[in-house]
C-alpha cells in the first residue's frame, strides 16, 4: 500500500475515530480503534507514530471544532489554578502526548500481535 | 521482523499502555485523574455552558403544579430582574439562577457553614471545618428548621428558592459543572431548607463583632499593670466621639441602671498563670480540638465586615422634600463577588438590591417605599468562659455550685485524601468549648440559638415605612447586630441597631471570666433600652462602625470599634451640606479625605517647624496637601506611613516591655498593633488624645532605653523612619512616590486562586476615608454602593465590583470593577426595563 493509501484506510480512520471517541466522552479509549488498524495493516508499512499523531492531531481537532478560543483559555485557566505556567501550552500538550501514546501503543500491539501470532 | 523482536515489542507495547492507561486514571494530591480532567468533551477544558446574557427572556415553571410565568431582565450590570404574578415564581426563579451564575460559591458557603469543607479541599481545610462544627451550625440549622411553621411564609419561601436551585443543579451534566467541581471531582447535590439555615449562621458568625478578642485581650489584663491598662484601652475611647445614638438626641435610651457599673473593666477576672486552684487539671476529654494558638492562628473570615458606611437624611437636609438614604458595605472586594444583584417584582412587592449567594431575597437595597443600608453594630457579641472541670470526670463543669455535665456532640468530619477526624463537641450553659487544653474555655455567642435573621430579610423586602422596618428588626434581627440605617417614602429616616445585647452582673467581659456560673449572661438589654434613633431633629442618622453610644450609657456593650474617623468626616459633611440629592450623597460617599489629618498633619507641620525641617520638600509637600488619598499625591503617601510608623512608634515598645508576644496575637489584633491599627481600636484615638491634649504625657517615652520622648520626638521619629523607607524604597521624592504607584485595589479569588485574581489598578482612598480601600494592596472596601431618593425610589443608584458570573472566562466576571473603582453608579431599575419591573412606580405595570 502506498502512502496515500495508508493515509486514506489507516491514518484517516484513526484520526475521525479519535475524533469521535473524544467527542463521547472517551478519548482514553482510542488505543482501541488503533490495535484494531494495527491487526488490520501489520506486516505491511504502518507506522505507528505516524497512527499515532493522526490520532493526537483528531483529539485536539475535536477541541477546536466548538468553541476554540473559550477552551483554549479554560486550558490556560486549568494551567493557572495547577501552577503550570506558559498558559495553555503545556496542558494541550499534555493531552497531545497522551493521545499520540495512547495511539501509538495501541498501533503497536494490534500490529505486534498478528506478528507474533503469524 | 524475528519472532523474538515482536513479542518483545508486544510484550513492551502492552506494559508501556497498561503503565499509561494507569498513570491518567490515578487521582494525585486531590486532583482528579488525567483523563477525567482532560476529557475533551467533559473535562476542564469541555465545551462552556450558556453564558451570561443581557436580555429579557419570558419563562414558565411548574411548581408544586402550579404554573408561574417568569419574566427575567438580565442586565450588563450585575443585576437580574425577576417579575412573576406570584411570589412562588420569583423565588424558585432567584434560586435557579443564583445556582446558574454563583454554584461554586455557594457550595463553598454550604460546606463551611457545615464545618465539611474539609472533604472537598483536604486536610487544609481541618482547622475551619473543626471550628465550625463547634459553633454548632448543624445543630442549631435543625432546630431553626424544626421550629418553622411548614405552611407560613419563610419556610415556603425556602422551599421556592431552595426548588430553584434544585432545578438548575438536576439539569447539570458532569460536563457543565463549574472547573473547581472538576478540579476537586465534586458533583453537586441537592439543597435543602436547613443548607440555607447553616449558611445564615456562617452569615451570622461572620458578621459578628468580637470574634476572639476577648482571649487575645486577657494577654493584656494579665501583662499590663492597671494603669498602662486605662491609659491604652480605656473602656469607652478617647479620642473623638460621634456616636450613633448620643445621649444628646435620643436620652430616652439612657434610663435605666444597667451593669457597666458592677464591671471592673480594667483587670483581669480570670488569669491563665494564676488560677491553679480552678484550672491546672490536666484534661483527658476526648477532643481533638486545637490549641488556642492554633484557634488564633487558623481562622479566616471571608465575609468580615468590620467597616461601612451608611446614612439617612430628611428634614432641614433636604429642604423637607424627602428622605435619602445611602450604604456602602466594606467587604472583601471579591471576585465572585459576594454579592449578587436583584430586583424581585410579585404582588406587594418591588425590590431591588444585593444578596449573598445562598440566601433568597434582597439584603441591602430599597423597595418602593423603604430604602435600607447597614453597617457592622461591632458590639461585642462573644463572652469567653474558663470552665472548672471535675478532677475525677472531665465531662463534668463546676456552674452555680454544681456539677453539670457537657453536652457532647460526636462529630465525625470526613478529610479528603485523609483519614476522618473525630470530634467531641462539649457545651456548657455558658458556650461550645473551643479549646480544650488544660483549661477548657467556652465561648457562648449569641448565635448559638435560634434565630431568623432570613425571616428579617424577607419582611423587609415588602416593608412599608421606617416603623414598620423598626419593628421587624426589633422582632427578628437578633445576632450580628448591624446599624440599619433607613428612609421611606413618607420622609421619614431611622437608625436601629438591634439585637441581643448580652448583660453579665460582674466580671470583667473584655477579657475572659471565670465559668463558675455566676459570670454568665443574665440576659439581655430590653429592646426598649436598646440604642436608636427615629426622625432626630437634625436631620440625619449616620453610622460608620464608630462607637454606638454615649460614654453615660448604662450598658456594657463592647469597646474595641472602629476609631471613628470615617464617621466623623461623614458627620462634618453631613452638617455642612444641605439640600441633599442623589448627587450629593454620592460624592460623599466618594470621599477620599482622611479625617485624621485635620487632626494630625498640623501638629506634624509644627513639629517639623521646631526641628528646623521647615524648608524641606517634604514639607513643602505636607503643607501644601489637602489631606485627599488622590492617586496622584506624594504627601499621601507621606502621610499613610507616616500615622503607620507614629502609632507602632509609640506602642511597640511597651508590647515588647510588657512581653506581647505574636502567639498572644502581637500584629494580629488592632489593640496589639496589627495591620488595622490606624483605623480601628483604641491605640490610634489614644495618640489622637495624647498628641492634642497631653503632648508630654509618660507614654511618649520608651520604657526600655529610658529615653524621654514627647509627641513631637514621636511624631519626627516616625516620620523620619518614613522618610528613609520611602528612600530606600523608591529613591528621592518624586512622582514614584504618588499614591496611586503604591495603593492598588484589585479583587482577589473569593477561592483563594492567584490566577483567579483582577489586575491592581491604582486607587485613591485609604482606610480612614469614607470611600475607603484597607492597606496598601486593598482588596477590601465597598463591597457594593448604594444612594435611594425614598421620593422616586425607582431612580435609586448601586454598583458592586466584579459581575454576575463567577466564571473567571466570562466578560461578566469582573465587569464592573474598574466603573466601581471610577466611581460609578448604575441606575438600578434601568429606565429600557419592561413595564412590570417599575409596578409600584409611576407607569409601571402589574407583574
């Protein structure tokens, strides 16, 4: 599979998922959709940290749908009441690197499984 | 990819996601776990819920079956109208939207009032939770609720209010809750009447004069040798006087015996060190109380009023055209603010004004026909008790020449993150036991009975004159006694500060009595003896937390007031203005003179004539000032060190001679130089004395060197320590200097979150001027400004700081300080409102 179809049956659907499972409320749960691509794509070129930024980048997307501006200054309001400075920054990018591991695992096992298996 | 190397990979993959998955579900330092707080869709950073809006929308509710139709003006101001045809809408309606704007704060209130804060926030906590579970808050609330008829007006009130806020709070989702709630991982839950009634006595503790003072005060009846005793804390002050009800204009109050003559006021009637023979057993009671320091120390007051304004005026001040009144509450400037504003139109009823989040009504404000304000009465409303205990049972107290034994209440109060603290709460027939060290001492307050301050509330809101006012408060207004100065629509003006003035037969109640029995109160002032004014010829009736009576009063009734300086700036202004109008009373209440340099700065010139300092720009500047705390003033900054440094000049070495020690609340308490000293108590009324009468008097010398010192080496000395500060500090005297570089208000976090806080932004005042703003970093001042014209009431005036939404996100969090700052006020009942919020008024409509 070319790049363009990796981005079209792989890192899209990793990204809408993510998207998805963060708009019900279960954005923790994405390392699921991203074993399942794993199974689905391992032994081919998939890349997992690549899965896994798609899925980072669905996360944040799903915040700058609605309201962006207001949730990036609640992230700076959380970020202030924490004692964490530089603003929102380093909350969002606490989420971002939640997510991309999240994902990134998730690819990793689905594809190191069927490996494995095989 | 070998065989080997993808198990591995599997293997890590697994334990690094299960290690990931582990780490954002873990809850940490009572934070809630990652993916929780971070959920985009209902975590900190979850889409907001509807903000605050300007506008008037028409609503319907169904309560208890019945339909009410609701009309809601929302106003960029801070206010919200509510109109219904029937009492039973506006309240539920007023509850739904105090919990729509103000849920944090509320809860808030409602777990310190039921000593449970500790259970949301931690550990932090403990102190306060532990204090107010024995002030018995809980306990009192049910008894109140047991005592209200289920059918008369309050409890149904309540129970509108209390439906409100239920409402709104069965609406919320998690993903709607307010960002501390998913800081603390708290979910609100459902009001009930008696939340209300706990937080109407956390109203009323607050709110109460005295506080702790008499335990600190003991320190000094047991220190001091009687003379230095008279000389710094006379009974009745010594500087001067403008009562709120002199003997001059209301002798009626001033009849009977009363008790102060069978006090000895100036030495101790219960000694720590020295009574082994009552109080040197060692206490095995099962109390996890604090020790007394930890009770001085632990304490916080987020709603002490210690100092406002208000007065009335009719008659020869205002051509006898009508009758004005004007309040401005000194409060912790807060954002939220600790006010919210309403207006509540049903049958018989137009009101406008402030209310604390969790209560229903207006507090302060006016209706059609009454217009009311109020200041803290800073009587003494807390008597401390040493309680003798059994050698051989420490439940038992010796009272009246018996053994009683302590009531016990077992609290348990749940810690987050902790393990639960049980508490024994003892009380005897004179006070809760609040430490409990070797010596038990109880403190009884007024508050520890039932009362129905709220009822007070809800009848004044439909008051229809200065009488009936009166007669409400003297039936219902019992603890944290307050000025209420009023005016009607007849012209008529009033001041009542009513209450329950407790009467002790002997002893010494400035500090703390023996628990024996025969210290305890004897009852209280009779209401017809209790200080008042009614229509004085003169015009007016002022009050600014000065001194209550006259020095012939025949009650004791406290002694540690404000000084009074802000009351005597509104008593000259009063008697020089006359034909007084809304604009009128605003500019005095604007005010940023200090009083006290009409008494100071010319001794201080004098002083620095005689040292040759004549000729130096800091007296050119000193000369040349008027005594305004404008921002851009250097002598004002002069000035507010200076007073600082004169009064801990004098006194601190006789706090250091006599061995006042921080632990006995040195810096803490105005009568032992804290922060407040050169505005309230007596310290700074005797330097007012001392410097105009008695320049030589013995306390001007240090009684450590031995130096010898007048008021004028007092005076120079302090100023020369001020001089070199300022030096040190900000270089030559310059435009760095002015006042407005220095003096800043801004609001602080009513949650205590830095990052919550307002901008500091330059402000004239200090705190001894009516528009006054405390220290030099002031987030305490006029909590809310009010003028009404009881002739056409509806173009009464009002603003508070900050806004209607507790929101730090929303524009209506803090929209109002800098107009409030500025000075401005806002027409009340907006002149674009719908015809229903002017009923009562002309072309006003039926609700």
């Amino acid at each position: 599979m070319n790049r363009s179809g990796f981005f079209l049956f792989a890192y899209l659907p990793e990204l809408i998922l993510s998207m998805i499972f963060a708009l019900s409320g279960v954005w923790y749960l994405i390392f699921i959709p991203a074993l399942m691509i794993g199974v689905i794509f391992a032994g081919r070129e998939l890349k997992a940290s690549l899965a896994g930024l798609f899925a980072a980048i669905g996360i944040l997307l799903s915040i700058v749908i609605y309201q962006p501006s207001y949730r990036i200054s609640e992230a700076s309001l959380l970020a202030g009441v924490i004692g964490i400075p530089l603003g929102p920054v380093i909350v969002l990018l606490i989420l971002f690197i939640l997510s991309f591991l999240l994902a990134f695992l998730g690819t990793e096992i689905g594809s190191t499984s069927r490996n494995w298996k095989s | 990819m070998s065989f080997t190397g993808s198990k591995k990979r599997f293997i890590v993959s697994i334990v690094s996601l299960v290690i990931v998955l582990v780490m954002i579900s873990v809850s940490f330092a009572g934070i809630p776990s990652l993916y929780k707080l971070l959920n985009p869709s209902s975590g900190a950073i979850a889409p907001g819920t509807s903000p605050y809006s300007p506008g008037v929308t028409e609503t319907t509710v169904t309560i208890n079956g019945e339909i009410s139709s609701i009309t809601v003006n929302s106003q960029a101001d801070g206010f919200i109208g509510i109109a219904s045809s029937n009492t039973r809408g506006v309240y539920y309606e007023q509850g739904y939207l105090e919990a729509q704007y103000r849920l944090e704060e509320m809860t808030i209130l409602e777990l310190t009032s039921q000593g449970n804060l500790s259970s949301v926030v931690g550990p932090s906590a403990l102190s306060m939770d532990i204090f107010y579970r024995e002030l018995m808050d809980n306990q009192i609330a049910q008894e109140e609720l047991n005592n209200l008829s289920k059918t008369g007006s309050t409890y149904l009130d309540l129970q509108y209010f209390v439906d409100g806020i239920n409402a709104y709070i069965s609406n919320l989702n998690p993903s709607q809750y307010p960002i501390l709630f998913k800081l603390l991982g708290f979910s609100p839950h459902p009001w009930t009447v008696k939340d209300i009634l706990e937080v109407q006595q956390l109203f009323l503790w607050e709110n109460s004069a005295g506080g702790l003072d008499p335990i600190y005060f003991n320190y000094a009846l047991e220190k001091m040798p009687e003379n230095v005793i008279r000389a710094f804390y006379p009974a009745y002050p010594a500087g001067i006087q403008n009562p709120i009800v002199p003997y001059s204009v209301n002798p009626s109050v001033y009849n009977e015996h009363g008790d102060i003559s069978n006090l000895s006021l100036y030495t101790p009637s219960w000694n720590n060190t020295s009574s082994p023979s009552i109080l040197t057993e060692s206490s095995s009671i099962n109390v996890d109380g604090l020790s007394l320091s930890q009770l001085l120390t632990s304490m916080r007051y987020p709603y002490q009023d210690f100092g406002s304004n208000d007065w009335a005026v009719n008659g020869p001040l205002t051509n006898n055209q009508s009758a004005l009144v004007a309040n401005d509450p000194h409060l912790t400037t807060s954002v939220p603010s600790i006010w919210m504003g309403f207006q509540l139109v049903a049958p018989d009823q137009n009101v406008v004004g402030v209310v604390f989040p969790g209560f229903p009504g207006v507090i302060l404000g006016h209706n059609a026909r009454v217009g009311w304000g109020a200041t803290n009465g800073q009587v003494q409303e807390t008597y401390f008790y040493a309680e003798k205990t059994s050698p051989t049972n420490p439940y038992l107290y010796y009272s009246n020449g018996s053994w009683m034994h302590f009531a016990v209440y077992n609290e348990t109060i749940k810690v987050a993150g902790s393990s639960s603290v049980l508490l024994s709460v003892m009380r005897a027939d004179n006070g809760v036991v609040v430490e409990n060290g070797n010596s038990p001492i109880a403190m009884d307050w007024t508050g520890l009975s039932p009362s129905y301050e709220l009822t007070f509330f809800l009848h004044i809101d439909r008051t229809n004159s200065v009488l009936q006012f009166q007669q409400n408060a003297s039936e219902y207004f019992r603890v944290a006694i307050q000025n209420w100065a009023v005016a009607d629509i007849s012209g008529n003006i009033g001041i009542f500060p009513y209450g329950e003035y407790p009467i002790v037969e002997r002893g010494n109640p400035r500090g703390i009595l023996p628990g024996t029995g025969e210290y305890n109160w004897a009852g209280f002032i009779p209401i017809s003896q209790e200080p008042y004014l009614y229509n004085p010829a003169r015009g007016f009736v002022f009050s600014a937390n000065q001194i209550t009576v006259s020095s012939n009063y025949p009650y004791y009734i406290g002694w540690d007031y404000e000084s009074g300086y802000r009351a005597d700036e509104i008593h000259l202004l009063l008697n020089s203005t006359r034909s007084f109008n809304t604009a009128k009373m605003e500019s005095v209440q604007l005010t940023i003179h200090d009083y006290t340099t009409n008494i100071f700065l010319p001794e201080l010139l004098d002083a620095m004539t005689q040292s040759h300092y004549g000729n130096s720009t800091v007296y050119q500047d000193l000369s040349k000032w008027n005594g305004n705390m404008d921002i851009n003033s250097t002598a004002a900054t002069i000035y507010y060190y200076w007073i600082q440094n004169y009064v801990s000049g004098v006194f601190t070495p006789y706090m250091k001679y006599y061995n006042i020690t921080t632990a006995d609340g040195l810096g803490n308490v105005s009568f032992f130089l804290g922060s407040d000293d050169y505005y309230h108590g007596p310290l700074i009324e005797d330097l007012v004395n001392w410097t105009l009468n008695h320049p030589d008097i013995q306390w001007f010398s240090n009684p450590i060197t031995g130096a010898h010192g007048t008021s004028s080496t007092a005076m120079m000395a302090a100023l020369n320590q001020t001089i070199s500060n300022l030096n040190s500090r900000y270089g030559q005297i310059s435009s760095t200097w002015e006042w407005g570089n220095i003096h800043k208000r801004y609001l602080s976090s009513l949650f205590g979150i830095n990052s919550f806080n307002t901008p500091e932004i330059p402000a004239a005042g200090d705190g001894n001027t009516i528009n006054a703003a405390y220290g030099t970093l002031s987030d305490f001042g006029p909590s809310w400004r009010m003028v009404a014209n009881m002739s056409h009431a509806y173009t009464g005036v009002g603003i508070y700081p900050g806004g209607i939404s507790e929101n730090p996100l929303s524009i209506y969090y803090d929209n109002n300080f800098e107009p409030w700052n500025d000075g401005i006020y806002y027409r009340l009942i907006p002149v674009t409102a719908p015809a229903q919020f002017l009923y009562m008024y002309p072309g006003g409509a039926n609700p």
